[in-house]
C-alpha cells in the first residue's frame, strides 16, 4: 500500500524542504522551483520551508510510499 502525503509529492511535483535559516542563507523562497543534483544527475522539485528540518539539510522524500517489500522498495 502507498501512502503519499499532499507535502511529498503532487501530480508530477515532488517536494523537498529545508528550515526558514537555510533557506534564507541560500536566498530561496517557500514554493520556489529548485533542483536537486547528484552523481551528475538533477531532478525538479518544489521547495517547502518547513522548520522541522535541521538546519543545513534538504529533506527529500525516498521511497514514495512504500511501505513494503516488493520489486519497488
């Protein structure tokens, strides 16, 4: 069974967050387009300013409402 909050993902939108400091010492915004990128590789996503995450981290969702195991998890 999935289970996808509304702050995960959005149609074809997925979400990231980061806390209000973070944020405003990169100088992104709440609901701003950015991209995340590694190993050469970047996807689009829609930031969230949420205060929950540690400051100096991008919290980005894994897994996509897996919650067990079978050929996607």
């Amino acid at each position: 069974m999935k289970t996808l909050r509304s702050t995960e993902l959005e149609g074809n939108t997925m979400f990231v967050r980061m806390n209000s400091a973070t944020a405003r010492k990169k100088g992104f915004e709440d609901a701003e387009p950015v991209r995340i990128s590694a190993g050469g590789k970047a996807i689009p996503a829609t930031l969230r300013v949420y205060d929950g995450v540690m400051d100096g981290v991008v919290a980005v969702c894994a897994g996509y409402g897996h919650t067990v195991l079978d050929g996607f998890s």
